[in-house]
C-alpha cells in the first residue's frame, strides 16, 4: 500500500521526552514514550470528527430516493424496469405508493443500511486506535470507536502502519495512518496538535512545579511508575 507522506515535527516532542527521564527517573524510559504516544493517540481519537447519530438518522428520514438492488423486488411494470441504474439497482421515490411486500422490503433495506453506516461512523477515529494496538498501547476510545467496521463489512487494519524499535541503542517509534477520510480532513494536522498539546501539558506542569512533588507527578502521570530513588 502507498502512504500519503506528510510529516510532522516531533522535535519537542523528543525533548520532552529527555526532560521527563530526567524528572521522573523512577519511570523507566520505554514506559516513559509509550505512555506518552499513547496520550497523543488518544487525543488524535478525540479530536478525529466523525458523523453525529441524529444528523445521520435525519438524514435517513428526509430522504426522496433510495436505491435498491434489483434482486430486491421483481417489477411487473414498464415504468419500474425503466428505473433501473446501470448497476442493476432500482431507484424508488419514496413518496410514491408501492405494493405492500415491495415497502416492506424497502424499509427493512433501509433500516440495515442505515445501522452500517451508524456501525462505520467511528472509522477516522478508530485508524488511531489501530495505530496504538499495533504498538501494543493501550489507549481509552468509545465503544463506537472500538467495535466500528465499514459498510462493506472490512475494518482496514492495512491502512495503518507502525515501526518500533525498542533495544540498547536507541528507541524509535514510527507511525502511518492512511485511512481515508483521515487523509481527507487533515489526519498530519490533528497529530501534530496532539503531539504539540502534550508537550504544553508537560511545560505547564512544569512551571507549576508538579515534578518537585511525588504525589502530584503520580496524578498528573498515572501510567508511570513514581517512587522514590
């Protein structure tokens, strides 16, 4: 698969990192980034839109025309035959009266389709989720997030790629997303705000002198490990 390349500034983010280490050195150093990539990621998953119920639902209900598969009823009429798109489905005005079996048919149709795209709707939000079970992070997401899958039934698990590299020389983390409606809203922009929101809470935190106490750096850091030396 071809990854869309856009780049994100990471350099602060690495320097945080460092000063962490050096504030916290009960913690160890791999805990330390993955609990780290794991707060930007959750925060990539907040910040990631995705489509509103209601609007979605009322949508659904204003709707004029559906298409159905032509499989769906059997036309007896010239009109309705005439109807049918060149990929075999039929569209229906849904206005129009139809034979009661037919409307029955449509509404239930209509009721499944309308749950898939419900059931996709956390899809952006969920390529970060991948992302982190991928490095084997656990991250917070809603349970739409967690159990979504698209309308076609695939959860694309290829569209998101990780590189790590955890040994004695060095400690790497290397992510790509290219879900596409990830692509489509500015996926490299909502990552970079994570990354550069994480490091304002590690400055304000440090300004405000979190790191000289114990107590308030295992509130602040609840995923690492706080004791005395």
């Amino acid at each position: 698969m071809s990854f869309v390349k856009c780049e994100v500034d990471t350099s602060l983010f690495t320097q945080m990192i460092n000063e962490l280490k050096l504030a916290v050195p009960s913690a160890n150093e791999n805990d330390i980034i993955r609990e780290e990539v794991g707060k930007v990621l959750e925060k990539c998953i907040e910040d990631t839109t995705a489509m509103q119920v209601q609007k979605v639902v009322q949508r659904s209900e204003r709707a004029q025309f559906t298409t159905m598969p032509s499989g769906l009823y059997k036309p007896s009429t010239k009109r309705a035959r005439e109807n049918r798109s060149s990929g075999g489905r039929i569209v229906y005005y849904l206005k129009n009266r139809y034979p009661s079996p037919l409307w029955a048919a449509i509404k239930k149709r209509r009721k499944e389709d309308l749950a898939k795209i419900l059931k996709a709707r956390g899809l952006a939000k969920k390529s970060w989720y991948l992302i982190a079970e991928k490095l084997g992070i656990r991250v917070k997401a809603p349970k739409f997030v967690r159990d979504a899958v698209a309308t076609t039934g695939k959860e694309y698990f290829e569209d998101v790629e990780v590189h790590d590299v955890f040994d004695n020389t060095k400690i790497e983390i290397r992510i790509g997303n290219n879900q596409p409606t990830i692509n489509a809203i500015g996926g490299s922009a909502i990552l970079q705000r994570a990354i550069d929101g994480r490091v304002k809470f590690f400055l304000t935190n440090l300004k405000h002198g979190v790191f000289e106490s114990l107590g308030k750096v295992a509130k602040k850091y609840p995923g690492l490990k706080v004791t005395e030396e």
